[in-house]
C-alpha cells in the first residue's frame, strides 16, 4: 500500500503529518511514496493561514482525482479541514474523509470509513503515544502542547485546533530520548504558545513551568540543541530569558512574533501586551545576550492602521534589527473577530502593499550591515546540508540561528564545526573551518 502526502503550512503541520505517516505505515503497513499517480492513499494536510486556502485545496483536489488510479483514496486533514468539515465534501464528491487538525490521533480509523468527518476541535489526544518514524535524521519535531487559548483578532487557529493542553512532561521526555538514541542531536519544541507551557493538562500532573521543561530536556544524553517555535512576548517573563540565556543546550535564536509595533494596533489585535513591553523583553534578552539572534512576524495594513501606527513598526523593526522577519499584507480570515469588522477601518490594498515594500527593503538593508558585522566571528555550525561534486561545499546552522555556507569542505551531516565568517554575499554568510 502507498502513500502520497501533501503537507501546506507550518511547522505543526509538518509534525501532524509526520504523526500520520508513522501511524499509517506500523498500524496499516503504508509506504510513502512521491508519485500520487500510484499512491492508494492521498493525504492533504492543509493550512487557514495562508491566503485563499480553500481556492487551493479545491484545485488540489481537482488534479488528484484527475490522476488517482482507481480505488484510491483522497483524504482532506489539517486546519481547513477543522473549520470547513463535511462541506468539503459536499463540494469535492471525491474526497473520503476529512480529519481536522485536532483529531490526527483518528488517522487509521478514517480511512476504513468512506465519508468520515472527524473535526471536533475539544477532542483531546495530547495523551496519545504516536508511533514513531524509523527515518528521523539529526534534526526532529516535538510537540509539547496542542491548541491555542489567545484570541488574537485576525487568528483562525484556536477556532482549527482548540483549547491549549499541554502534553505531559514524562511523554515529552520519554520521546525525546528514543530521538536521540535513534540519532537526533537538534530537538525543535513545537506549540502555538511554547512558554505558556504548563497552564494547563488534562490529566493529573506536576507543576511544570517552560522553563523547567527545558532543564528536563537539556539533561539528556545525545540532545545537543534544543529550540522552539513560537514563544508569545506576553509570556517572556524574567524566568524564561533567564534559562534561555544560561542553558548551554537551548540555542541562541528566538522567534519572538511582534505583529504590529503600535500599542494601538496590539490592543485591536488582542495581542496582550503593549510596544513597550515588546522593546523591554529585547532589551532584557540582549542584555543577557548580546549576539542573540531574534526573528519575528509582522502583519501590515491591519484595519485601523495609520501611517504613525505603521511608524511604530518601523521603529520597532530598526531598533532590534531583526535576524529573520516575514511579513505580510492583512488578510481577513473567516471565523475570525477581524473578519466580521467586515470593510470598517480597512486599509487600501496599494497604501499596505507601499507599507510592506518598505518593511521588507528596510530589513534587507539591516541584513546585509549586520551580514559584515559577522566577518571574522566565530561559531559553531551543526551541518544540515552538503553537496559532494564540483563545487563541493557543507552548509549548517550556528548556534544563533546564522546560515553559514562552508566552500571546497564536506563533513557529514549532524557534525558540529567550529566555522570562522569570511564574506558576506548580501545577507548571506561564508565562513571556514577552523580546525
């Protein structure tokens, strides 16, 4: 039996279909494969975020029913699937289930039942014991909670994927240690507020903070790094950057999701906290440590926003020189509180789209003066990527989150080496071994 799998959106995603692939292939004896024209079983994990997501998954559904060989299956899961339920199949006759985002746990289940439509978002599997890939590499997901209990105005994923629940510590533990015998050095913490870990288990538990699940975790034998996405700036408490900052295992890069630098805008997108408290979190952290690396998300043209709002943002952004930014125009989302304000306050398309030219060309000016900045720095570079012909090279990560390409080396992958930056091409980093 094989296996197609199409997986849209974020990191969560990827970890949901990693989940459904090993429960597929130990509990039904599915194979991947990359050709959907053989597969008996077509996966679509599918995204809210992106913009027009249900435009693109009914055309995905049109091109594998057009090319699916007979008797195979197209199953439609994630977080479209959560918030759209059975009208998808209404819509797309072809499709023979839908499994929401919430419900994954269910996968070996649905797929025996023709037009099963599991998306209830209070369904609870932060207790369940995955199966586990055979295929994990240096580099693995984990989950520590499920859900999101924020309310941000213009957010579609607590209505795709509930209530927080925090997984508990022993399961965590417990996985992460057969990553590490299986040969993963890098464990990436997956939640949609990774430090507000802890408020809540379904099950009777110790109190447990974030900061205490990196200690549990940094204490295993094989673990080298550990980073995690996203921390919420309302939940970065002196606690928090304080362990971040003095665990030699937890890596020196941070997401830290700004949305908007004007309080104004904050409040309107129930953010909770203000850009002060923002820029006094940084300010702590690079206080801690200087050559932190801090990456973020901005929304423009957020209904409302003035060009002095849209200023705060600029300021914000030239104020801590963010290391990675992605950036979007606003986009109302269904379900959401935003979507309802319907055109109220709304920002004209070419005035969001002058806003977010001039974010994203003032942040590559930043990259490419701190990219010099970086010439003859040491770091530590965990390698992820190699190429062995003419034109040989190795390719890593440090410790701070920088992608330094090493020319004429080839290591293996998983090793740590000690690289000095030599150039900058742009925002881009070369560096040497030094040995």
């Amino acid at each position: 039996m094989k296996l197609y799998i199409e997986t849209l959106g974020c990191a969560m995603n990827m970890r949901d279909s990693e989940h459904m692939i090993a429960e597929l292939n130990s509990k039904e004896g599915y194979d991947l494969t990359d050709e959907p024209q053989e597969a008996d079983l077509i996966l679509i994990n599918t995204c809210s975020v992106r913009e027009k997501p249900e435009r693109k998954l009914f055309s995905e559904i049109g091109q594998f029913a057009k090319i699916k060989k007979p008797g195979a299956k197209i199953g439609i899961c994630g977080c479209t699937a959560s918030h759209m339920g059975e009208e998808i199949i209404k819509k797309a006759p072809s499709v023979n289930f839908v499994l929401g985002a919430r419900n994954i746990s269910k996968i070996s289940e649905v797929i025996h039942k023709n037009k099963a439509v599991e998306v209830g978002i209070d369904y609870d599997d932060s207790t369940y014991v995955f199966d586990t890939s055979r295929n994990t590499g240096v580099k693995a997901l984990l989950n520590i909670s499920i859900g999101c209990d924020k309310k941000c105005a213009y957010c579609i994923v607590p209505h795709t994927r509930g209530r927080e629940i925090s997984i508990p510590s022993d399961m965590i533990v417990s996985e992460a240690k057969k990553l590490a015998q299986s040969g993963v050095k890098e464990l990436m913490l997956l939640g949609q507020n990774v430090n507000n870990y802890g408020a809540r288990f379904s099950v009777q538990h110790k109190i447990i903070n974030f900061a205490g699940l990196l200690r549990e975790i940094s204490n295993i034998d094989g673990i080298e790094r550990i980073r995690f996405t996203s921390p919420h700036p309302l939940h970065m408490d002196d606690e928090f950057l304080e362990e971040f900052a003095r665990n030699p295992k937890v890596c020196k890069s941070i997401h830290m999701p700004l949305q908007s630098g004007s309080s104004n805008i904050l409040k309107k997108m129930r953010r909770g906290y203000t850009k002060e408290w923002y820029i006094n979190r940084v300010q702590k952290l690079q206080s801690l440590l200087p050559n932190v690396g801090i990456g973020t998300d901005i929304i423009v043209g957020f209904p409302g926003e003035s060009d002095e709002d849209f200023e705060h943002t600029m300021d914000v952004l030239r104020k801590v020189e963010f290391d990675t930014l992605y950036s979007f125009v606003y986009s109302p989302r269904p379900h959401t509180e935003s979507y309802l304000w319907g055109d109220e306050e709304k920002v004209p398309q070419e005035i969001a789209s002058a806003r977010l030219a001039k974010l994203q060309s003032t942040h590559r000016e930043i990259l490419s003066t701190k990219a010099k900045k970086e010439i003859g720095k040491r770091h530590q570079v965990l390698i992820e990527n190699i190429k062995e012909t003419e034109g040989s090279f190795s390719e890593g990560r440090s410790d701070n989150g920088k992608v330094i390409k090493i020319p004429d080396e080839v290591f293996k992958i998983g090793d740590i080496v000690s690289v000095e930056v030599i150039h900058s091409e742009g925002g881009s980093l070369i560096g040497k071994h030094i040995r």
